[in-house]
C-alpha cells in the first residue's frame, strides 16, 4: 500500500511441516517506510493446518534465519551508530574506550555478548564465528583479543561488570557504570565445559530469541493496512450498515487485544530477563557453599557438622575460612548471600527464587 505520506509492503508464504502434516510453517516479511527510515519484520511461525485434535505442542529447535545474515552483509543496518554484522567484532587494547563509550550509549537496542581469551590457550572457550552466526540480529559479538583489552574494559567499568580469562558476559541495552552485576549475566569458564561453548550458544539463541520475540513491536504496515480496509469498506455502497458496525466492533476489539498483547510481550520480556539475574544469584550461592557439600571434603573440625542444618550465610561463612586464602569473593557474593541467608533447606530457596 502506500498514499502521499506512508509506503508499506507485506508478504506471507506458507509451507507445510515435513514431518506433522497438522502444521505448516508461516512466515511474514513487513516493510515500511517512515520519516526516521525503513522499519523490516520477519516473523516465522507455526499455524495449526488442520481439525485434527494434537495431544503435545511440536517441539522445534529454530536457527538464527539466513535470511536476516544476509540482510545484515547485504545493508548498512546501524545500532547507535555501530554497524550490525553477523560477525564478531574483534577489539584490542586500544578499541575499549570507545567501545564502552558505545556500550553505556543509552541510544543502543540490541544487547551486546563479550568473550575473552581463556589464559591456557590464549583463545576463547566460544567458537565466536558461531555464536555471531547463531545470534545474528538478536546481539552484537565482541571478542577482546588480547588480555590487556579486558584489563583495560575492567579499569573502565570495575571488575563486578566486566569479563577476563575466559568468561562471557552479556551487556542489556541501558547499560552503566553503576549498572547492578546480576543484571548483565556473567558465564565463568567452568560454565562453559563443552567444546566450542555449544551449550552456551544454544542457551544464548534460545534466550535471547525469546525476549526479541516478546520485544519486537507490530510493524506499523499492518496497522496502515487494517485502516486502509476499514475505509474500503465505509465507503462501499452494497455492505449493509449492521455489517459495517459489525466490522468497526471487531476493528476495536483486535486493537484492543494487540493493545494487551503488546502490554504482555514487555512484561514477559521483563520477566525472563529477571529470572535470569536471579538464576545468576543463586548458582553464585550455590558455588559457594558448593565445597562444603560433601562431608568428606571437609577439615577435621568440621566432619561431623550437619550442613543440612546450616543457614546460606554460615555455609558461606565456612566456604571463606576453607578456601578464602585462594579464591577473591567479590562484594556482589556478599551481597546475594545476605539476601538469601534466611534460607537453610536449598529447595525451599530454589522454590522461592521461582517464585
């Protein structure tokens, strides 16, 4: 469609699931033009093709799509001003200043994936050509190549926001300095013990594919087509005026519902970010009172306490006289321990964290 101020285009095709004729795969590409640019959404889905009743959902395993790669090589699509690209962006020493100027630009809409160089191998844990492939359109990947380049991006940002010696960390659009730890996820290495970091990059594209999914707003196309129908059919001569009323009822209804729709996707986006800074939280917790789990593992003094009886706080407590002379606990540890520390049977902490 398109008139003297707005121009808009859909398209939708159809192909039939190979292996459950009751579903077909949908899939819809919008296009509009506004004053500040061109707005583009693909959407892929599954329809229901048939009466027949399903006991289960199907359960599929979905690709970052070839068509959004190629349309990151083949334009210029822009993020605060950084180019998108299906590849990772490699950064050295030199590059961090303005990469965190970039990064804390609160202009920036796609989250950003940060991987370092393990110190054994001088490589990262995470085949980054992969993951820039499996999160193309859903993240930006930078790798900092050099050691000195996460030295220099922790004397930026402070060693609770920052990433070294293997570890991944993801960065959220609206980012800051004095940004909460647990709400920029951190992947330490031993998190990460598969080949290539396969398992991370298969979490990653299915997170992050389900807040994008839960973000994106309608394309505008579809409101200008939903009004350019109304009006079609106002000015039609043989629709009866019940039909008509009819039509407007439902017109209000449907935007009524994208209203909610749109009012839900944001809080569900919300909502699975937070469960994953809490997820965070209590897996730091976990590890460390984890070396206290096993009584064998314990000194002498210690053999014959029962854990089941000791708060979060005390494992803690005795987690940092066993092993504080070897491992730093950073003030963000403290802090999660003291929130949780009224908890002594960890299903019950689990059960709240769910909560």
């Amino acid at each position: 469609m398109t008139d003297d101020a707005l121009k808009g285009w859909t398209c939708s095709w159809y192909q039939p699931a190979a292996d459950d004729p009751t579903v077909r795969w949908a899939t819809s590409l919008a296009l509009s033009s506004r004053s500040d640019g061109v707005c583009a959404t693909v959407r892929i889905g599954l329809q229901q093709d048939s009466d027949m009743f399903q006991l289960r959902r199907p359960v599929f395993r979905f690709s970052s799509p070839a068509i959004v790669r190629t349309l990151l090589r083949e334009f210029v699509v822009g993020d605060a001003e950084h180019r998108t690209k299906p590849s990772p962006w490699t950064l050295t020493a030199g590059d961090i200043p303005g990469f965190v100027e970039w990064l804390t630009d609160n202009r920036r809409a796609l989250p950003v994936v940060v991987v370092t160089n393990h110190p054994s191998t001088g490589r990262p844990l995470v085949d980054t050509q992969k993951l820039s492939r499996e999160l193309a359109g859903l993240a930006h990947v930078a790798h900092l190549s050099t050691h000195l380049a996460a030295r220099n991006l922790t004397d930026e940002v402070g060693a609770q926001l920052s990433a070294w010696q293997g570890a991944v960390r993801l960065y959220w659009p609206k980012f800051g300095k004095d940004s909460e730890p647990y709400d920029h996820k951190y992947w330490p290495p031993h998190r990460m013990p598969d080949e290539g970091g396969a398992f991370l990059i298969d979490e990653l594209r299915r997170w992050l594919g389900s807040v994008s999914a839960a973000s994106v707003p309608e394309n505008p196309v579809h409101g200008w087509v939903r009004a350019a129908r109304w009006q079609a059919l106002q000015k039609a001569d043989d629709l009866p005026d019940w039909a008509k009323e009819y039509v407007r009822l439902q017109d209000q209804e449907l935007k009524d519902i994208r209203r909610q729709y749109d009012e839900v996707s944001k809080k569900l986006a919300t909502a699975l970010t937070k469960a994953e800074a809490l997820q965070a939280q209590f897996d730091e917790v976990g590890l460390a009172g984890g070396k206290l789990a096993d009584v064998g593992d314990l000194p002498t003094e210690l053999a014959g306490t029962n854990l089941s009886d000791l708060t979060v706080r005390e494992t803690f407590q005795r987690a940092k006289e066993e092993i504080g002379d070897d491992v730093i606990f950073l003030p963000s540890t403290e802090a999660s321990v003291k929130k949780f520390s009224a908890y002594k049977d960890p299903s019950k902490l689990y059960r709240a964290l769910l909560d």
